[in-house]
C-alpha cells in the first residue's frame, strides 16, 4: 500500500516537472545600439548684430483721404489706383439736404434785409434800425456757414501721387454708399519727395530704432546714413515696416542702381557664442543641449544678439562646452 502511492507521488511530480520545462519561453538578449550626437564646441569670439538689407528710393509717405461729414456718396471721380494731383476732386456726397437749408436760409436773410429798409424808409428809432442790422449779421453768418459747408461734402486729393480705394473688409465704395464723418475713403502716395528705403515684410528688424546708424554701400562707394523714420502698413494679409533711411551724404549715392543698407546694431568681444539652431525654447525658457561624458545634459541659458545663424550666450555657458545641435 505504501509502495502504491510512493508511485503515485512520483508520477505526479514526473509530470508537473515536464509541464514547466515546456512553458518556458526563452527572452533573447538584444544588443544596444550606442547614440551618436552632432556637437559643436562653444566658442568665445567676437560677436555683431547686423542686418543686410536691400535699399531703394521710393515713396514711403501716404496720407489718409477721409469724408469730412457724413452723407451718402453721389459720384466717385477717379477709378483707382490712379495718379492725382493735389486737389483734384476724388468723390462727392449728395448735398439735397444742405442746398434745402440754404434756400431756407436765404428767404430768412431776405427778410431782415428788407426790414432795414423799411425801418429807414419809415425813418423808425436808430435803436430799432440797429437791432434789425444785427439781425441781418447773424442771418448773413448763417447763410455763409452753410454755403461753405457745401464744400465738405466733396473730397479732393491732398497731394501729388497715387490714390488707392480702401476701407475695413476690402470692399470698394460705391455710388449710394453711406459713409460716416471721419471714414478713410483712401490713401494718396505722398511724390512730393523720394526716400532711401528698406522694406521687410512681417517681422521688424531687432533693436533697429530712430537713429540707428547704417552703412550704405554702391558698388565701389561706401557711406554712411542714419534711420529716421520706421513707416508700418498692415494690409490684412501682410504687414510691412518702410525703413526711412537718410544718408550722410546723398551726393555719393546715385538713384538708381542696388544700394545695400547695413544695419550694425551691436559688437560684442569675448562673447561665448553657439549656432541659433542649437537653442531649445518651451515655456517661454531657453535651453541647450550639453554632451557631457557621452551623457546628454538640458542646460537653460541666456541669449543675446544675433549675428546670421549664431547667437551670444549671456549666462549658463562659460564656453568650450560640447552643443548638441541634432
């Protein structure tokens, strides 16, 4: 009996045993593949910012066309864009009102006319003719006021140069359009006056301000000039800073041809200096990328100016340090 589940035990065992070898799934070991970095070592240099720009002579001033009352348009004098000359008529607005007051107004003026005269045909007290003469003063001011008004109702070019079409929207005014006193009709080109200028598109340039000093350079002829008016123009679809440049000399320079513009904004010496491409930003922070012992490092930095594609560190960065840039 004892010998039958001796057996028995180790039968169970047996099996239990062979069940457990056959589960066993064999886990391959999978050999790591070492990371390679592109670095480049933070170097202590010389630093500049500096902008080269196409300059050109044009016409960077226009002036605002507006309607002086309110009213709705009667005809539209000139099919823009066009070139006008200072004082010719661009629109008119509808004047029935006004002309109705004036007639009223001239009936009125009338009669306190021909009350002087009738008080001096009836040789009446000096006091009343004199009464009456103020009367036909404040009626004559009135009368004159309105007919004057009638001018406001016509709009006119306030300069030689080119008239463009433009209110909020796009959309061009048409004759029957009611306008609002105050309300941009368009924009006349100022060509009283060609300018030196750089256009750029979108973004502004860096820390150029009034006053910023440039160096001019025409073929062979090197100059120099200073930034006197920045002009924005935000069209809906693009933006545009004029950059008004006046030359120290503009007898050096020929109007024609490509001039171009450099604007040296700051030097620096002994700065530590990396690539732009290698500088993080998140959350408003910037940060780099050290390789330290084959280990990659986040380190936050301060940036300074710009200079092409590399830009000054300020802090977090005593130089020679490897960047990783990939």
């Amino acid at each position: 009996m004892i010998l039958v589940a001796f057996c028995a035990a180790v039968t169970v065992f047996t099996g239990c045993g062979k069940k457990k070898s056959q589960d066993e799934i064999a886990v391959p070991i999978l050999e790591t593949r070492s990371v390679t970095y592109k670095t480049v070592n933070a170097e202590i240099r010389d630093i500049s910012q500096k902008y080269e720009q196409p300059g050109s002579y044009g016409y960077p001033y226009s002036k605002k066309v507006k309607f002086t009352v309110s009213g709705q348009i009667k005809s539209i004098d000139v099919e823009a864009p066009c070139e006008v000359k200072k004082g010719q008529l661009l629109c008119t607005l509808y004047t029935d009102d006004v002309l109705e007051e004036i007639e009223k107004e001239q009936i009125r003026l009338d009669q306190v006319k021909s009350t002087v005269d009738t008080l001096y045909q009836n040789n009446a007290d000096a006091d009343q003719i004199t009464m009456a003469q103020y009367d036909v003063q404040i009626e004559q001011m009135r009368f004159d006021r309105l007919k004057g008004s009638l001018d406001d109702y016509s709009v006119y070019a306030p300069c030689d140069g080119e008239f463009t079409i433009e209110q909020p929207g796009w959309n061009p005014y048409n004759v029957n359009s009611r306008v609002n006193e105050g309300a941009v009709f368009g924009y006349a080109t100022d060509k009283d006056e060609r300018y030196l200028c750089v256009e750029v598109f979108d973004n502004k340039l860096s820390n150029v301000n009034f006053g910023t000093a440039v160096k001019l350079q025409q073929g062979a002829n090197v100059s120099g000039g200073t930034v006197t008016d920045i002009v924005f123009k935000d069209s809906g679809d693009y933006s545009k800073y004029t950059y008004v440049i006046t030359p120290d000399d503009p007898d050096e320079l020929l109007d024609f041809g490509d001039i171009t513009v450099v604007f040296d904004i700051y030097s620096r010496l002994d700065s530590v200096v990396i690539p732009k491409k290698a500088v993080k930003e998140l959350g408003g922070r910037n940060f780099v990328y050290l390789l330290i012992d084959g280990v990659k490092v986040e380190q936050d930095v301060e940036l300074g100016i710009e200079d092409n594609g590399d830009v000054e560190v300020i802090s977090g960065l005593s130089g020679d340090e490897q960047i990783i840039v990939n």
